[in-house]
C-alpha cells in the first residue's frame, strides 16, 4: 500500500510541456522534475530550451530540449517522435504555449488574426493529444492537462479573440476526458488568473490597472508563474487519478469576486 505522499511521485514518468523556456511553463516544468518526472522543455527556439534544460541538469534534475512551433504540423510531429526517440514513452502532456496577437474589440480584429490565434491556441493542443493518445493507450495510462485561462470562464474586455479560444480548450478537455477515460487517459483543464509573466506584461506593466484588479481580487494579489505548478504535479500523478475532466481555477479569487 503506497502512502499518500509517494502518489505524488513521477519517477520514470516522461512530461512534454510546450512553451517552457519561460514563464507559467517553465514553472510546471521544474515542479515535474523535481517530481522525478524526465521532462521535455519545448518552445520556438532551441536555444531557449536548451538553457532551460542545461539550467535543470545542473540542479540534478532530467531535462531535454525539443525546439517546437505547435503551429507548424511537421514541428508537432517530431516533438512526438524526438520525445519517444529519447525517452521511450510519454506518460504527462501539458499544452501551456498559446499566444494573444491582438487586444481589442471583436470588432478590430481580421480573419489572419482568428486563424493564428485558432491555430496556436485549440487546433495545437487537440493535434499534440491526438499524437500522443497511441502511446498512452499503450501503457492503459497518462495525463494530459491543458493551460486555459478564467478568460474563457468570464468575458473581460478587449481579450474577446484570446477568450473564445480559451473557452473552446475547456470543451476539447471535457470531451478529452469522456472519450479517453476507458484507455486510463484523463485530460483536465487549468485556467490561471492574472500571472506576472512576460506573456501578461501588458496588463501588470499597468500599475493602475493592476491597482485596481487586485483591490477586487479576495488574496488582493496577481500571482507568480511558480504557483501554478503545484496543480499540474496533483493532476500529472498518482495522487490525482480519480480526477478528469475537471476544470481548476488558480485565479486568487478572481471568479468569485464581485
């Protein structure tokens, strides 16, 4: 009978997480390996991640780097087949990488922008699961867990594009998770609140807006990237394997504030 804490344990269990050079990303990385998980460090440049991962080796940790645009259907692919070429298995996704190209009205935007912003952020995550669901199959077990936002629980303003897409991961989850189940594959879905990245910047830069959304916010705070990963390492292991299809905020309080 394993203990309670041993089921948070990912020895030998292999991890890609996408966009993980920096930021939220980064973060769940790190938690993972210091987890025991073997984890692959992907984004658009192989410099990136290969300091990302020579920056874990040297904190004892096992890391790769796989340079891998999810936009681009060749780039998915090998990220699969390099992962599989180097560890052997894939047991935990996280689909973190999207993008927000544009702020502002629904409005303002123009059919590239929809489709860049539809391509990265729901068509990417749904072809990554795919991808890998074989190799879970295989093994009758794995964890995926997409990266939302509360943007796609609650309509802000000028995020309208970013929101849609953020809504639609939430569904491809569920749907994930009622289709996969049988294979012992959970899917569930993470939307963070406002997180002091480079990805935000341009909301925190704002000091009055910042001001302001936190004096609404019940912990009265944004949130570092690093208090993310304590949610993806629960999802990813043994200590959370009753658990799909489910939808966590990690918001400080956004989605029951006024």
């Amino acid at each position: 009978m394993s203990t309670i804490t041993s089921r948070f344990n990912l020895n030998g269990k292999v991890a890609i997480i996408t966009g993980s050079s920096k930021g939220i990303g980064k973060s769940i990385a790190r938690g993972l390996a210091e987890n025991g998980a073997k984890v692959v460090i992907s984004s658009r440049k192989q410099e990136a991640v290969d300091a990302v991962a020579a920056e874990f080796k040297n904190a004892g940790l096992e890391a790769t780097g796989i340079q891998c645009h999810i936009g681009d259907a060749e780039q998915r692919k090998r990220l699969i087949d390099k992962t599989l070429e180097t560890y052997g298995s894939i047991d935990i996704l996280v689909n973190n990488a999207a993008i927000n190209p544009y702020y502002g009205p629904l409005e303002g935007s123009d059919e590239l922008v929809f489709d860049k912003i539809m391509e990265v952020n729901v068509k990417a995550p749904w072809i990554l699961s795919n991808l890998a669901l074989p190799h879970m199959k295989q093994q009758g077990a794995g964890s995926i867990i997409n990266i939302s936002s509360v943007e796609g629980l609650r309509p802000g303003f000028g995020l309208g594009l970013y929101s849609a897409t953020k809504s639609a991961l939430i569904m491809l989850t569920k749907n994930q998770a009622k289709e996969w189940g049988r294979h012992g594959v959970r899917a569930n879905v993470i939307c963070p609140g406002l997180i002091k990245t480079k990805f935000s910047e341009g909301l925190w830069a704002d000091e009055n807006l910042v001001n302001r959304f936190t004096k609404a916010l019940p912990l009265q705070r944004i949130a570092a990237p690093e208090e993310m990963a304590g949610l993806v390492m629960l999802l990813a292991s043994e200590a959370g394997s009753y658990m799909t299809g489910g939808v966590y905020t990690a918001d400080g309080g956004y989605m029951v504030a006024g």
